[in-house]
C-alpha cells in the first residue's frame, strides 16, 4: 500500500534564491512571458509564480534544441545556471543562463490581448474585466491582489494577536441587518430570505461570547447605482470589541490594526509595492475632528457650500483629505459624533449631546473608507430607539437576545477591503482592485 | 484637535498570566457565570473572553459592598489579588481575591436556559440552535468555535508559508461550478444568477495566474436532503495547485497542511483541545488505496456488499476508517482512482485506464472530508469531455480562457470545514459544530 508521506520537496527556487545560488544549476517553473530571439542567442522571459525572471538561451550552453513551439504562454520548466552581472548603475542583475527546457503544456491559442508589457496600456476597463482569468497574468494586475491579500492578512493577523476571535455569520439571512431596500431577495425551499449586507448582528451577539471578533468575508449590497466607488458584492472587514472604555478604544485598535498592515505590507509584499508604485502611508498618530468642526472648516475654510449638513458629499471628504495632509501631515483623519439621524439604529447616542453619536468615519487620503462606532448595549435603551424609528422590536427578537440577557459595553467597525486596495494603489475605480466585480452591469466572468 | 495613538494598552490579565502575577493586583473583565454564596463570603465566577476563573469575595478584604444585583450574565470589572491555593493533587490553581467590582452593564432578564454547567446538559439540539447567542456562552459551546478558528487558521497559515496565495471568488455567479440542480438562483437586477457552489472555476483560472492559490469562504448548495452531515452554506476551504509533477503532489500537501492544523491546535488551543476532550490525530504519513482494491476490501474482508460500484455508501465509509484504523494504525485513508462516471467534467482520467481518474477523497475516522484530483488542462481535451457529457462549452467560454491560453498541470481538493470540525470532536451532527446552520428547516437566527 502507498503511504503519502507530506514531504513535499520543492525542485524550483524563487528569484529571492537566486542570489544564494549563484553559479549553481537550479530549475524554475511557469509561463513563458516573452521570447525575444537575437542573432546566435535569445531571451526567454519566464513568469513565475511571483516574479518575471530573464533566461537566456544559446545553443553552446544549453542541450535543448530550439523548437518554434516553444510559444509565449507555453508552460515551461526552465533548469540553467545562475549567473550574475552588473548593471549600468552597478547594481547586481541575476539571470538563467538556459541549459535545459522542458515543456510542459501548449496554449491552444494566442493570447487575445498583449500582458506582457509592464502594465495593460490602452487597453479598456470593461475589457481587463471581460478578460480577467488572462488580463491578471500581467505582473502589475496580478500584483494588485497580492497587495489585497497582505491587507486582509494583516487585519486578521493583528486582530488575532490582540485576542480577537475569528467568526463566520451566514451569508443568508432572515432579516436584512440595516434594513432598507437594498437587500437582494432569495428564493430559499419556498421561503423569502436575503443575502446579508453586513455581520453586524451576529458579531455583536458574538461579542456576548468572545468578548472581541472578527470577520473577513463577502457581503451584499443591491445597490442600484453605477458608481465607480461601489460594488454590490465586496469584502468587508469587521470587528467587534466588547468591554471598551469608550468608543476611542476602537479607533485605537483601527490605528493599531492600520499600521501593522502597512508594516506588513512593507516588508512581506515589497515586490508588489515597488511594482505599483505605492505610497505607503507612515501610520503615527491619527488627528480625529467632531463632525460639527468638519463641517465648519470644510465652510469656513474651504469656502465651500454643504448641500447635507448630517453627512459629507465626495468634495467634502477631499477637502478633508486635503487638510490633514497639509495642516496635520496625515494621510488619514477621524471624524466623529456624525448626527444621530443619519447612523443605524444601533449606534449609540451621545450623553453629552443626544442630537449626535459615538461613531467615527476614517477618511484615507479623502475618502470613506471605515463606518464605526459604539453600540447601544441596554435592552431597554435599545428598545426605545427602535420604537421611535418605527421598527418593530420583536422583528429583533434574536438580535436582541444579546441585549436582554447582557451585553457589555462594546463596538466596532467595518472596512471595505477592496475600496482600500483601491486607495491605497490610487486606482479610480474600485473595479480595478476587485478580482470578479460584481455590479448592476456585470455578473461575469 | 484629538489625536488617536494605536497605544491601546490593556488594563486585564488572562488566566493564562496569573502565574506571573502571584500575590500582585491585576484586574479582569468578563460575564459573572456563577455565583455561590456561602457563609461569610461567596464564589463569584467570572468567565472572561477564553477562560472561566473563579474569584472569592468576602467583606474583609474587599472594598465592594455586596449588592444584590450582582446576577449571573452580568458584565463586570473585577480587581483582586491573584491568590495560589494546593489542589488534592498538588497542582497549584489561582484565583482572585476580590478587592473591587464594577458593574458595566445588567442584563433585562434572567438566561432561559442554564449555560454555567461544563456542558449544556439535557437541551435539545434546536433550542441550542435557536439561541445560539446565548448558548455559545456556555464554555463547551464556544469552545468547540475556537477549534473551528484553528483550523482555518492552520490551513490559511500553512499555504502561505508554502507559497500559495489567498484569492477571492465571487458568490454571485453567471453559471454554476457543477451543474445540477443543487443550486441557489436569484433575482440580480432582473437577470438570473446563481450562489456559488463552489470557487472551483476561479481558482483553477487564477493558478494560471499565481500558480498555487487558496480560498476559505462560504459556499451554497441547494440540496433538499436533510442529513446530520450536510447543510445548505457551509465554509469550504479550497486550494489549487499548479506546476504539480503528478496528483500525488496534492494529497502531500493535504497531508503537510492537515499535519500542520494539528501541531496549531495542540500548541495554541489547547484549552479547548481540553475542555472538548478532543483526541488529536497524529499524523505521520496516511495510507493510499485505489478505489476497486477499497471496494474489494470491503466485499471480502468485511462481506459487505455495496449497493452503487461507482461510490461508497457511508457504511462502506466506516468499514475502510476501522480498516485504516486496526490495520495500518492511521486515522485518515486516501483512497484514489474513483470512477470517472462519478467524477466531475474537469477531473482528468487516468491514462493508463480511462474509467478512472486521477482523483481522490480522505476519510477522517470513516468520513470523507475531502474530494480533490488533477484537473484537465489541455483545451481540447477538455472541451471533448464536456460535449462528451452533453455540456455546451460555449457556456463555459470564461472558464475554458485557462485551458485555451495555457495551463500548467494543475489539480486541488476542498475541506468542509464545518464537517470536518464535526468529526474531529465526534460529533454526530454538522450543525453542532456550525455556528448559524443553514438548512431546508432552518435560516434562523
């Protein structure tokens, strides 16, 4: 009988390896990304997992004997010899020098558009996305969701470190958690459900059991409209944090959670961040406003005309933006106590002034990119706020078992993955840092 | 203007820091989960966010007047002194000597069902699931999810460090992964779509992409049996892997991969490994059996005679987990080579005997939890199996981009996670170990 022993030894290097391994026989393995033939010699480009890698092929070095085959987007094990030499401004370049091409699938077809420039040029959004499973072997898109994934590990990574406690609130739900019209209905067996908008619920009932949780996953948004900042599918990051002081404590944990990201991202995706060229911000302390001094300033000194006095349009929010990295060199900014009109039904109101909550918004670099704030934790206070906005508590009846059999003071926030990614790399579009964007136009691929 | 540092300092100490904190005054936040009055002083038991620690309070040595509202499922903060006391046995055991209690918050009600027993005794599995908020506070319950958060963790963990990368499929979807008809449809702004079964078509376009990649995430099937093992969402952790020298490559994985969870729950749960009584496998290497020799094995060894020659049937499943058990002293069982007819589309067949295929499940203790194989990766060795099957693969235009613009030999598995955390506690069934189930009966709380 055959024993799997999990001893899974890798035959290739990486190109960080490459240096270690300098003059030794090695073997990498993925696509042939270019092939540029000169007289007597030439160069195959091979895509790797993570890197573009420069080989080069002559017949007095090599046992493989050229075969027109051999095709950009061929898979390929490449084994050669790694060489070292210098570059014009002294730096060390590391190539293959090709001894032997083994050939391991054939595309069936040239590839429909070109991705092995730097980065897709003049090619249209619509059709990077149409085109996805190929338009993301471009090193510069597929570095995009490498990022992505350093941002959502570093979320996960922090929480976990700090005592939180991963959760999974289900996708299909029997009540919409903000309530509203943008909830998308699902047949289930007969019955009417939906698809969840956040795990806001079900990460306060969780608070009652974990103290602090988390939550990385997608929700659902039926949105109607076409912007270039919403999708109607996306990942949301939540936490939840019980026993807090006030609601400064979250902010803290944001701020804590913020800079162990771009830590993260610094060291563990370097590659990625010197490809796209991002500006990484330096998270030391984050200037938080009253949302009432916001809208002074954005009036007083901005010059600028509020059409909502409850919340900040686009413009206001870049002048936000505008004035902490000016006045408090901050590529981000709090602001807090928005008006109690215009926060979920949960949201705790302010003691000192009713009118006004306990929550913040974190604008980056001028945009929205997290909604939190603390919660109400008494039943009775609960309650109430239901009833004078007109909802029927004993819709809640399960929500609100956290509330009735004790709940400590607590609260939280949620991150757009994909909006951060999107500001993060200073993309326009949040479809650009979305991998299958789904929005009330697009269901494919 | 306020300035938000990150500096988030914890005022609490865990159970786990008493030892270091002997004769010193520390501070806890967490539910009252008991109380005993006794003459002259009183057990409060506190159960904070992973521990349940037992504090005394009597009036010399406290400044708090005892009050009667004090009640279980309060939220308090505890100030003591840490206290080492000889158990019957000689361990040493800490408490708190309680100097101080602050109440945070009172609950409306009292509990509807006792959860301060070690276990949640004589309550039925539907009320245990209709109050899962509160049921989980029992310290059994919400250990059984701490579990559950080690095991993806291990998984997610694992990958990384082995190179692959996390990637995000779309729950909405335009086609679904297997077909049939166990499927979630949905109203998408008047088009029809469907809840993803599986990320089966995004992770094998995106191993062209980054070679190795993984998702754990929620998946939907519409099935209408109402089994102890299946449920209507549940999280699948998926990877796929590229570049792979033959199917065997992915079962070492698994191995490495399921070897790794385990070390993670024996070193960092084990409180929980603990208090669930849970035997942890060791896995050293997992023996490997084809199909038909499985089949045999149960004809003649077990003189059981199987009903389908295309499958096992779950008796067959636990005759080969006590056969892997007594005869090759192991807990898991790959068995390899299932019939091609019960396989899906894209599993390659064996060339050396095309009935069969390069594929495999893992029985866990007599449970499959895993179904995994090579996948074709030639374009026109795909598309003849999908007309073959009666499928149009015009309808798959998006999925077969992979195949069409080159693939490298490639292949994955899924893990139930849910089942899988099921059968490592013995459980007996799924939504014990599932924090909100999902089934035909139940989409509540």
């Amino acid at each position: 009988m055959e024993k799997i022993c999990g001893c899974l030894v890798s035959d290739t290097v990486s190109f960080n390896e490459f240096a270690q391994n300098e003059n030794k026989v090695v073997c990498i393995k993925g696509y042939i990304h270019r092939i540029r033939e000169m007289t007597g010699f030439a160069f195959v480009i091979v895509r790797t997992a993570r890197d573009v890698i420069q080989c080069v092929y002559a017949p007095e070095f090599s046992s493989y004997r050229w075969d027109d085959k051999l095709c950009e987007e061929a898979c390929v094990k490449v084994t050669g010899k790694v060489v070292a030499s210098q570059d014009a401004k002294g730096n060390t370049r590391y190539e293959l020098q090709i001894h032997d091409i083994e050939i391991l699938s054939l595309p069936a077809e040239n590839l429909p558009i070109v991705i092995n420039k730097k980065q897709l040029d003049n090619i249209q959004l619509n059709t990077i996305l149409d085109l996805r499973p190929i338009s993301m072997r471009n090193p510069k898109e597929r570095a995009i969701f490498k990022i992505q994934e350093g941002i959502a590990r570093g979320f996960r990574e922090c929480l976990m470190k700090n005592g939180f406690t991963e959760i999974r609130s289900p996708k299909i739900n029997f009540a919409g958690a903000e309530g509203g019209t943008n909830i998308f209905k699902l047949d289930y067996f007969g019955k009417e459900v939906y698809l969840a908008q956040s795990p806001q619920l079900y990460k306060q009932a969780l608070v009652g059991v974990y103290q602090k949780v988390f939550e990385v996953a997608p929700v659902f948004r039926a949105e109607h409209h076409d912007t270039s900042r919403h999708l109607n599918e996306y990942t949301s990051m939540d936490f939840e944090m019980g026993f807090i002081n006030d609601f400064t404590d979250i902010m803290n944990m944001e701020v804590k959670v913020l800079r162990y990201i771009m830590e993260l991202l610094k060291t563990e995706y370097s590659e990625e961040v010197e490809t796209l060229h991002i500006d990484l911000p330096v998270i030391d302390e984050i200037p938080s406003i009253k949302f009432m001094d916001a809208k002074e300033l954005i009036m007083k000194k901005f010059k600028y005309q509020p059409q909502d006095m409850k919340d900040f349009d686009p413009t206001e929010e870049e002048l936000l933006g505008k004035y902490a990295k000016k006045e408090l060199n901050s590529d981000f900014l709090f602001v807090t106590h928005y008006p109690s009109k215009k926060r979920p039904f949960y949201t705790m109101d302010d003691p000192a002034d009713p009118d006004f909550t306990l929550s913040f918004d974190l604008l980056f670099r001028g945009l929205e990119i997290t909604s939190g704030g603390q919660r109400i934790h008494d039943y009775k206070e609960q309650v109430e706020k239901m009833v004078k906005l007109g909802m029927n508590p004993e819709l809640f009846e399960t929500y609100l078992m956290l509330h009735k059999y004790g709940a400590p003071p607590h609260g939280g926030l949620g991150i757009g993955l994909e909006r951060l990614t999107m500001h993060l790399l200073g993309a326009k579009n949040v479809r650009e840092t979305t991998m299958f964007p789904r929005d009330i136009n697009r269901v494919t691929p």
